[in-house]
C-alpha cells in the first residue's frame, strides 16, 4: 500500500511540473562577438521557452576564427558555429565533414545575419595624425591586428588594405604587395585573434593604431571608457559578412537540433537585430538600420567577392605558401 501511495505521488508531482526539458547548445565563436552573445543568449533563452515551453542553456567558447575552427574539427562539439568568414565553416564541411558544403544557403543573405567593417582605432586626440589606410605604412607608425594566418579579423585587415592599395591611380598587384609589405613592417607583434590585439593595443599601450572590427570599437567604449581613444573611418574598408551554421553531425548526434536551429534564425528576428544594431553590428533589417543610421557612417566598400569569393582568397593570400607568407618573409630579412 505504501508502494502505491508513493507511485500515485510521484505521478501527480509529474502533472503538476511543466515538462521542460533543458537542452544545451555550444556557439564556437569568434572572440570579438563576445558582447553581442551576452545580450543575445538571455532574449534568446526567453524568446525559446516561451516558443517551446523548454528551457535551453547557451555555452559559448571564444577564440581566434581559424583556430576555433580548427578545434572543431579537431572534435570540439558545436552544435553552432558562429564565424567571421565563409571559409572557417567551409573548413569545418570540407576537412571535418560535419556540415553539407552548401551550408551557406540553408539561412537568408548567405547566412550572414549582419554586416561589420575594418575600421583604424587610436588614441585619443589621435596624435601621429592617422586618417586613412597609407597612414599605416609611414615611418614611425606603430600598427596592431592579429595574423591573418589564424584570424579572421587579420585576413579582413590585410584584404582592407590590399583593396584600398589597388583602388588608388596607377594601383596593381604589385603596388598593393609593396604597400602591405610597408604595413607589416609596422607591425610589433602579430596577436592570435581580434580581442588580444584589443589588449595589446588598450592595455599594454603598444601600438599608435589598432585595426578591428567596428563593434569591437563599441567595446572598447563600453570597458574602458569613450573619451580613451577615437574611431576613424577609412575612405574605403571591406565588408565583413560573419556567417552561422548549424553542425549537423553533432546535433543529430546530441538531439539538439530544434534548438540549434532556432537558435541561428532567430538572428534575424527583430528583436535580434535591434541587439547586433546596439553592439554595433549593422543589421540586414532595413528598417532597423536606418533607426540607428546615425550610429554607423557611410564608407565606400568593397567586399570578398572583389577577391573571387572566401576560398580564392585563402588560396591566393593566406594558404602557406601564399602572398601573405611571401610579404612575411621578405619583411623578416630586412
């Protein structure tokens, strides 16, 4: 009789609970999207036990682009990866064989929610006077950005300023190796990724100018101050398009993929894209945009597909061998 008494508890106390079930999900990211994931996991979590009447956790792990990728397919299991270049997923498909190769198309805009560019940061009252991309090759011109062979912020930095060469009177191929060879030779140390170049260039003062993303300049705002440093516009940058993605081996493997899922397309929601808008990430929603027009300059720009898409670059610049390791090596012999 006890035994019954205990199963017909233990049965209304199931009835009387919501049925939720907490799923966890790990977003392999990129460490300059740091601020945008702390203000967009909580809406999320919201946004999905509302929808679903279940509970998600969020887990993130921040790193350089390429190597966070590389961990990836080296067995860390994303359920998403949340990049800033088409080719660090296009990796993960490829050499992991984890995700279809078309995984580009599964979300609008090339599964792309938002846009950034390269934009020069310095210090305040910006003394050396910097004001466009050939500043950065003049004598006595301190530059930091982090290498461009495990970051992805690095890569934009170095096209950034390949293109800007080649778009000026009598630029080529040529004129921009010899100018990026000038920047390099600026260069005091080559950080992993984005956030440590943010550290070495705000914390341990090296530097007269960091190159970055430009909702990593609203982050630096918002932990160190605004009145430390300006935010110069180039007059001519690339466009950055970070792309997301489902891993599909490791969602069908853990059940995750309804959350997952939502998880990624839900960053075109609006309530999504007024939280890239207020990290400084312009959003695809148009009317959204324009609301926070005043917070975002108009700049002459450019994009990858000026380079034959992600993998002809990386081919080109960034695969051992390439034209960054070519420049690289012809700076360390002077």
């Amino acid at each position: 009789m006890f035994r019954t008494r205990l199963l017909v508890s233990v049965l209304a106390a199931s009835i009387a609970m919501p049925a939720l079930a907490d799923v966890t999900l790990l977003n392999v990211s990129y460490d300059v999207m740091r601020d945008f994931y702390k203000d967009y996991n909580p809406a999320f979590q919201k946004h999905y036990e509302d929808k679903f009447k279940d509970k998600v956790t969020i887990q993130m792990s921040h790193g350089a682009s390429s190597k966070q990728a590389r961990s990836v397919i080296d067995g860390l299991p994303a359920d998403v990866v949340t990049m800033n270049q088409h080719n660090d997923i296009d990796a993960i498909a490829d050499k992991g064989k984890l995700l279809p190769a078309d995984w580009a198309k599964r979300l609008p805009n090339q599964s792309a929610p938002f846009t950034s560019l390269q934009v020069l940061i310095v210090k305040k009252g910006n003394p050396k006077g910097i004001k466009d991309w050939n500043d950065l090759a003049k004598p006595g011109i301190q530059v930091v950005f982090p290498n461009p062979k495990t970051s992805g912020n690095g890569r934009y930095t170095f096209l950034a300023a390949w293109g800007y060469a080649l778009r000026q009177p009598g630029g080529n191929e040529q004129k921009a190796a010899q100018f990026e060879a000038a920047v390099l030779k600026n260069v005091p140390v080559l950080e992993a990724g984005g956030r440590a170049a943010t550290t070495t260039f705000i914390q341990r003062g090296i530097g007269d100018v960091l190159v970055t993303f430009e909702n990593e300049a609203e982050m630096i705002a918002r932990e160190f101050g605004r009145g430390n440093f300006e935010v110069i516009y180039p007059t001519v940058s690339i466009e950055a398009e970070p792309p997301v993605a489902v891993v599909d081996k490791v969602v069908d493997k853990k059940g995750t993929r309804k959350a997952a899922e939502e998880y990624l397309s839900w960053l075109w929601s609006p309530e999504a894209q007024e939280i890239a808008a207020q990290n400084y990430l312009r959003p695809r929603d148009k009317a959204i945009l324009a609301k926070h027009a005043s917070q975002f300059p108009n700049v002459k720009l450019f994009g990858i597909n000026d380079f034959g898409g992600w993998q002809a670059a990386q081919k080109k610049y960034f695969d051992d061998g390439g034209e960054y390791d070519k420049i690289a090596a012809e700076v360390a012999k002077r």
